[in-house]
C-alpha cells in the first residue's frame, strides 16, 4: 500500500466520532441515572407498581392525589397506631433489584408532611433473605400542612446486586409522603441525584466528539402526549412530570411493562454530561410527529408553533445569558456559562411529505434566529428503500446543514457498504451516520448479539466513513446501552447489570476510532485505488497535526493472516518504531461481565525503515498504526 502523507484530502472533524443516548433498554432509569427507587412518586400508570406494602395491625397505606395543580399529584398516606414491626412496611424493589456495594454511603431523601406527628421510619436495604446490609432510622421533625424534605445518609456493610429497599414504621401518627429516593455515594462527580459513575466513565474514556440526546424514538414518543418535552425536564426534579416510556412495549423478549422516564436525567443534566466528557451536545427535538412506527399521530402544520418555540426556547436555554429567559432558568440550576449549543435535530426517523413539510417551517423560523446552528434533519432507517430516498433526495434539494442516516443491517451489508460514501457530493449537505450497528446470529445461538463478527464488519465499513470525512462529519453506534436484565433492542454498545459495566467488541471499535480519530485524511491506495474490500482488506489513514502522528486503519476480514508493505511518500523522515495496536479473535468471540476483555486492544510495536513498514495483519483482525512524523 501507498499513503501520500503530505497530500491531505478532508479535514477529519472533531465531531467525527460520537455517542448516542436514548433511554432504551434502561439506560437512563434503571441505568445511567443513579436512582435506585422504581417509581419513587407513584406516578407510574400504577400507582404502586415497584412497591409492596404490608399492612399487619390497624393502620393504612393509601394512594392519594394532591387537589393542588402539580405534575406530581399522587403520595402515599401513612397512618400507624402504636406500630411496630411487621406491622406497616413499604418495600421497593428497585430497577430490577438495586445494586449495593460494600462500605458506600447511601443518600436517602424524601417529601413529607404530617398532621399527627409521632413515627419514626425504620429504612434497611435487605438482601433476598431479609439480612440488612446497611440501615438507619429517621424521625420527619415537622408538622403542619406544607411539605419538607428530609434526608440522611448511612453506610453499606455488604454487597448484593439484587437488594431491595424496606422501611418499616413504628409508633402512633399520620404522615404523607412522596418523592422517596435512594442515590448511592459514588455517582459521577459526586453529585447529587447524579450518574452512576462506571457508565459515563464507558463514555468518558472514548472521548466522543458529540453526545446525541435524548434518543431516538423517545424522541417522537408513543404518541404525541408520550413525545419528548424537554421543557418537561428541567427545573426541581420533583416537578418534573414523568411520562410512560416509548419502549414500554410489550417485545417478544423482554416485556417492560413498568418502563417509564422520570426525568430526573433531564436536558440540563445532558447538557452537563456533554460538558464533562468534552462532547459537543447534539439534542435531538420532536418536529410534530408521534413515532410513524407506532401511532403516527401529527400535529396539523398549523398547530405546530408551540413545537418550533420549544427549539428556539432550547437553543436560548443552552447558549442565552443570564439576562433571557431561557438562560435565567439554566443560571438558576447552576449553570451561568453557556453550553455552546452548534448543532440541533428536528424530527427523528420520521418520513413522507409530512416530515419535510415541518422541517421547512422548524429551518425557516430557526435560521432566521439563529444562523450558525447546523441543523440535523433525519432520512430515517433502511438505505435502500423509497422513503429514505425520498427523505434524502429531499432534504439534500433544501440543502440541508447535515443529514442523518440510520442503518441497521448485516455484517456483509457493511462490508459490502463501506464505499457508501464515495460518490456523495462533497459540496451539499454533510452526513451524520447517527445509527448503526450490524446485526448478526451468534453460529447455533442467538440472534442480535454483539461479537467481533459484527464489530469486525463495522470496522472495515468506518474506513469508509473516515476516508469520506469531506462529507461524513459525524458517526454514532446505536443503541448505546442495554441493562441485561430488561433490554428492548439488541445489539448494544455497552451492557451493564446493577453492579457491572463491560464494552463489547464494537465498543472497542468506537473507542480506538475515537482515541485514534486524526484530523487531516491522506490517501492510502493499493494499485491506484483505495482499499475497500480488495483481498478482504479495509483501510483509512489519517495525519494528527497536533500529535505529528500519521494513523492508518486496516481491518483484514478473512480467515488469513496477510503480510503486506507499508509504503510512506511524501514525508522526509519518520519514527523508526511504530505503535501497532490489534484487536483479533474468532468471529464468534463475544465480551461477557466474567471475561470483559475477551476481545479488547493489544498493543505492540513494528519497525519503519526506510519509510516502509511491513505489516503483518493477523486474521480477523483490526490493526491502528501510529507513526511519528
Ligand atoms: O436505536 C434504537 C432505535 O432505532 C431508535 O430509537 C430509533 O431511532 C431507531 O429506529
């Protein structure tokens, strides 16, 4: 092979590499979001779904509403006479159980009011056997009709991934409450009814170029009462109004019935992510249109006002200063500075006439606003069908800033895909590779797994993607993540349980494109033409002016080891040692939580002399070559 090192092609954007959020499969409740309660304002359609309760003596536990306007209406009333235990007790089952580590705080808050006061409350996490594995006792101190929050904090002297909650009253009086919450003392920054630390860290480790939030089909919703509003998610986390998740369905495999976002991962707390891990945010919005795979409920196009307000209103809550109203709200929940908003989505997976109808009225109204947001606008799933080719032809004769694509298809749709880009014009809209993943039979085993066979197929393809950075600026694996014990959609880039965290074979791929991403593409050729697929090889390769590195990328998809030279022009001198890092394996290799690094980056080095390295690619392999210039 040939790189010319001093002939750059296309600048590689910083936005190159991203990640995409949805909470699906329990990545945000249940997941990412650090609080342990299932349904902790009984706000779920029922009202005591996640709890069960115990009533022994006299005494009750009732659901009531509260007569006041609220988006938390619903709390739980509490009345005990002369309790003790076993008589009155509530216990929470947590998202698929909670997961409890050994000697870690944990934070308990809730709301209350009582009228009679006199109960003291008993909290323990248990284990499937009822032993405690850490405890305290907390006695609500006020009285009177207004609500308060009390809090208190206590140590785990065990671990159990399946725990639960129970709290057990004691004593005569009745006491309302709500909000009944349990955070542990390690989330990411240690904030607050924040993050659990192992999973952004999955995200800060691969240093993505942007973060795409909130999904998605979440995005759309069910229907439109269920879509996204992320005015809906900021502000007191008790006020935020919970609604029934999109993938609350009822799929062949795993049902989740009591699936449901609570925001209390909201669009302030995205924004913050995006911040912390030095992602440009990308929030994706709701164009008007209820997801077409399930009610395809509209907005008529003129209703759809509040819809285009919400993306203004957005754009000022995340780039306004403190004096608008938009940005006075984002300075209240502490956050003066702005986010440096760049980029917006309008609509997602969304198609026919209606979808470019209401693009044209978000464009017109957004761009007479504010012009330097790039717009993302969506051509939808299935690359080779009508619609999106429709969608595409569309949106490209509006000139759309960026366009975004979704394909979720075969390991050889991949490979036979990775010259996708070569004939998209350079000077129109810019492509987003929002989703992808490929899709694949584990041999006798199930559908829909991640193994290298998929990873490897997603390798060879993004050479495709970076040697066509002149129109692809961005690119997100989908779904991101999966929670093992109440997952929708398979496969997924990051599988986690309540205690655990491990990277499949494809998030390996991300994070070594990602950590590896160059900024200028140079040609590599073999034979005058770019390696896409020839002898079953794939390869890109790039120049880093920052670091004075030249990086290339070949992934070998055949079952041979090849050996092959590595001829460098256009550059006086090089390093004469160059770091090689591999990942390799059997196709059918897949990453567990007992052997997460199964498939995972081996580094070495090789020689350069003369300016030529003769590489030795293992099979099935995919190899990062870094060569100081
Ligand atoms: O990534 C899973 C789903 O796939 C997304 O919610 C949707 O945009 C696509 O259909």
């Amino acid at each position: 092979f040939t790189v010319k090192v001093n002939e750059p092609v296309a600048p590689i954007q910083s936005t190159m590499w991203g990640v995409f959020f949805e909470d699906i499969n329990f990545g945000a409740d249940g997941g990412i979001y650090a609080e342990l309660v299932k349904n902790r304002s009984f706000e779920f359609f029922k009202p005591l779904m996640g709890w069960s309760v115990k009533r022994k003596q006299e005494g009750d536990i009732l659901v009531l509403s509260r007569k006041e306007a609220t988006n938390n209406p619903r709390f739980l009333r509490l009345t005990a006479r002369n309790a003790v235990k076993g008589d009155l007790e509530l216990t929470n089952e947590g998202f698929r159980g909670m997961g409890i580590k050994k000697d870690l705080r944990y934070d308990f808050s809730f709301l209350y009011r009582q009228a009679a006061p006199g109960i003291t409350m008993h909290l323990s996490l248990i284990n499937s056997k009822g032993e405690s594995l850490g405890q305290t006792v907390i006695k609500p101190a006020e009285s009177g009709a207004a609500w308060h929050k009390q809090s208190v904090s206590f140590q785990s002297v065990a671990a159990d991934p399946k725990a639960k909650l129970y709290i057990w009253l004691e004593g005569t009086g009745v006491i309302d409450v709500d909000m009944i919450s349990l955070f542990p003392g390690d989330t990411w920054k240690n904030r607050s009814g924040g993050m659990r630390g192992d999973m952004v860290q999955m995200l800060a480790d691969m240093k993505p170029g942007f973060i795409r939030f909130p999904g998605g089909c979440i995005v759309e919703g069910v229907d439109l009462a269920n879509r996204y509003q992320w005015k809906k998610t900021i502000g007191p986390v008790e006020e935020r109004q919970l609604i029934m998740n999109r993938w609350n369905i009822e799929f062949p495999h795993k049902a989740a019935p009591d699936y449901f976002q609570t925001f209390g991962l909201g669009f302030f707390e995205y924004f913050q992510l995006a911040e912390d891990i030095g992602a440009e945010p990308l929030p994706i919005l709701n164009c008007g249109m209820a997801c077409q795979f399930n009610t395809s409920e509209l907005v008529p196009l003129e209703d759809l006002d509040p819809y285009v307000q919400d993306a203004l209103d957005l754009i000022e809550f995340a780039n306004g200063d403190v004096t608008t109203q938009w940005g006075k709200v984002r300075a209240s929940m502490g956050h003066p500075q702005p986010f440096h908003l760049k980029m917006l989505g309008v609509g997602n997976e969304n198609w026919g006439p209606q979808y470019i109808e209401r693009v044209k009225v978000f464009t017109k109204a957004l761009k007479a606003k504010y012009p330097d947001i790039k717009l993302v606008n969506s051509s939808g799933t299935d690359p080779d069908n009508e619609r999106f080719n429709y969608l595409n032809g569309e949106l490209r004769s509006m000139n759309a800033d960026i366009i975004d694509e979704h394909y979720y298809r075969s390991p050889d749709w991949f490979l036979s895909n990775a010259s996708r880009y070569d004939s998209y014009d350079r000077k129109g809209s810019k492509i987003f590779a929002g989703e992808y993943a490929a899709h694949a039979k584990i041999t006798g085993g199930t559908n829909n797994v991640n193994s290298w066979r998929t990873a490897l197929a997603e390798a060879a393809f993004m050479t495709g993607l970076e040697r066509n950075a002149a129109v692809v600026n961005m690119a997100s694996y989908a779904p991101l993540f999966a929670n093992t014990d109440a997952w929708q959609w398979s496969p997924d880039l990051i599988w986690v349980n309540n205690l655990q965290v491990y990277g499949t074979p494809d998030y390996h791929v991300q994070k070594l494109y990602s950590l590896n991403k160059g900024t200028q593409v140079v040609p590599l050729t073999w034979e005058g033409k770019a390696l896409a697929g020839q002898d079953s090889l794939y390869a890109t390769a790039a120049v880093d002016e920052k670091t004075k590195e030249l990086i290339i990328k070949i992934a070998n998809v055949s079952a041979k080891a090849q050996n092959n030279v590595l001829a460098l022009e256009g550059v006086k001198k090089t390093a004469t040692v160059a770091d090689c890092i591999v990942l390799k394996g059997d196709l059918e290799s897949v990453n567990s939580f007992e052997k997460p690094d199964n498939i995972a980056p081996q580094q070495s080095t090789v020689a350069v002399k003369n300016k030529k390295v003769a590489l030795t690619l293992a099979p099935y392999s995919f190899t990062v070559l870094k060569v100081k210039l």
